[in-house]
C-alpha cells in the first residue's frame, strides 16, 4: 500500500493551517513557476500574483461561494444535507455545522466544473446509457448522481461506516440500482477486500463499466498496477476515471487510451508543493 505524499485537510484546524501554509508559501510558488519554460507555469503565477494560493489556480472558481449553498438538517438522522439537481446529497456525522457541510459541498461542486483538472468526466467520456458504474471510494457518493438515470447500476465501493450512513440516506429511493459495498477495494479477496476482477466475474458485468477513483485509492489498488490492469484489460471491457498525480500515465497507457486534462492544480497542503495536470507532479524545494 502507498502513501500520499500530501495530506488532505479532515478538520477546521487542518483547513486553517493549510491555508496558512499556503499564504506563506505563495512568493515561493510563484517564483518557483515563474523560472519554468512552460507558458502554462507562466499563467499560474499570473493568475496567483493577484489571488490567493488555490488548489485550482483559476477564475471559474470564483463563482462558487459556501454563503450560495443551501445546507439542512435531517431530523431523525442528525445529518446535514443539499439538494442537488433535487437530489438530497448527505454528509457523514463528523460534519456538525452548516459552515463545515457548506465549504464541503462547495468544494465537490467546484472540483467537477467542466473547467476543473479535478473533473472525472468529459463531453466525449462519461457513463453511457446502460452501462455500470464502479464507484471506488464513495464518500459521499456525489459522481454517480449526474447519471443516474441513465446507467443500468452503481456499485458504491466504501468503507467508512459514517459514509455508508450518509449514503444510505441519499440513495434510499434507488435501493434497486444502487449497491453498496463495504470493501476495500485491492489486488485480492477475502472477508474485507475485493478485487475487481473478482467482482466483475461475480456480478457478470459484460457490459461497459466505468471505474472512478480518488487519488488515495488510486494508489492502494494501483499498487499492483500490472497485475491490476492486465486482469481487467484481457477480459472486460473497462473506462478508467481517475485522478492521478504521480505519474500514474505511463502504466496506465499500457492498458488504455489515456487523456488528461488541459489545466493544472496546485497541491500545497503539506511543507511539500506540488503542482500537478493530473498526472505529473513537481516537488519545490
């Protein structure tokens, strides 16, 4: 199993030490892009001269504010909640006010902008008609919501009993298409783990499956990435959305017809920076 090199921010004290880091790092990132020959380095440190350090160093991000997100809570479970697209998103316990559920919310929305490098999804890749979504490491289980309708069914793979709570209350009207799995997802199978050739073979999943992942879970399955791949490569017919930063593109072009996307985002959530199009990461030391 590997470990992420930056850490995410999980409590209010985190999200204002990271912001903290951020702003005092913020000359050297800047002068750090500002000496690379790549215009879109160039931009960045346009763009970061006149705003604050964000993960996504652009102006589409500016139309999104935590103030504009409705937040409620569920009487009988206690959880906070939005309505998306009339779709009643639920958060886990361990979100105890509006603020917290709010900036939440407004950063999921954020990150899957059509603009965003963050987004799983494009015009010409995203779930199709019938087809299966495998949504690895849920969460809240916001990727599935836009298609919904439209696929043939969702396999939410998720550990976290506070998770399976939340989504369990957002997805209690499609109990006949949505499965949820409380497992982790691995390069082998027992009583706590699955793997995905083993799943799909068990579910005969013939069909066109779509596969998401974060980049924590990226990399714990990815691991084995040979052995995961060309398992899945030989006998399925399998679409990968994933966002990756760590050079995963190599490996994963030896298995599927790979794109990234056209913008980057600057990691600097740790006394490392990095900034990342997806795939690709730069240490600044």
């Amino acid at each position: 199993m590997q470990r992420l090199p930056y850490k995410l921010a999980q409590n209010d004290l985190e999200f204002i030490l990271c912001e903290l880091s951020g702003r005092l790092k913020k000359k050297k990132i800047i002068n750090y892009l500002a000496r690379q020959d790549n215009p879109d380095y160039m931009k960045i440190a346009k763009y970061l001269n006149d705003n604050k350090v964000n993960v996504f160093p652009y102006k589409f991000t500016e139309q999104y504010k935590s103030s504009d997100i409705s937040i409620k809570k569920d009487k009988t479970s206690n959880l906070y909640f939005t309505n998306y697209h009339n779709f009643d998103i639920y958060l886990k316990p361990a979100f105890t006010n509006k603020y917290r559920a709010a900036r939440y919310f407004k950063n999921i929305l954020l990150e899957q902008d059509t603009q965003s490098p963050h987004r799983y999804t494009t015009e010409e890749f995203h779930p199709q008609k019938d087809s299966v979504i495998l949504d690895i490491g849920g969460a809240e289980g916001f990727f599935p919501i836009d298609y919904i309708d439209a696929v043939k069914k969702v396999y939410i793979f998720e550990c976290s009993n506070e998770w399976i709570q939340a989504l369990e209350k957002t997805y209690k009207n499609y109990k006949d298409k949505v499965v949820i799995i409380k497992k982790f997802v691995s390069s082998y199978s027992d009583d706590t783990h699955i793997s995905l050739d083993d799943f799909i073979k068990e579910k005969h999943l013939e069909n066109e499956n779509l596969l998401k992942s974060t980049p924590k879970e990226a990399n714990q399955t990815l691991s084995k990435a040979d052995h995961f791949f060309s398992l899945l490569n030989n006998q399925f017919n399998l679409h990968y959305a994933s966002i990756t930063v760590h050079g995963m593109k190599n490996i994963l072009g030896n298995y599927f017809t790979t794109g990234i996307s056209a913008h980057r985002m600057v990691i600097c959530y740790t006394i490392t920076i990095f900034t990342s199009q997806n795939h690709m990461s730069v240490q600044v030391s």
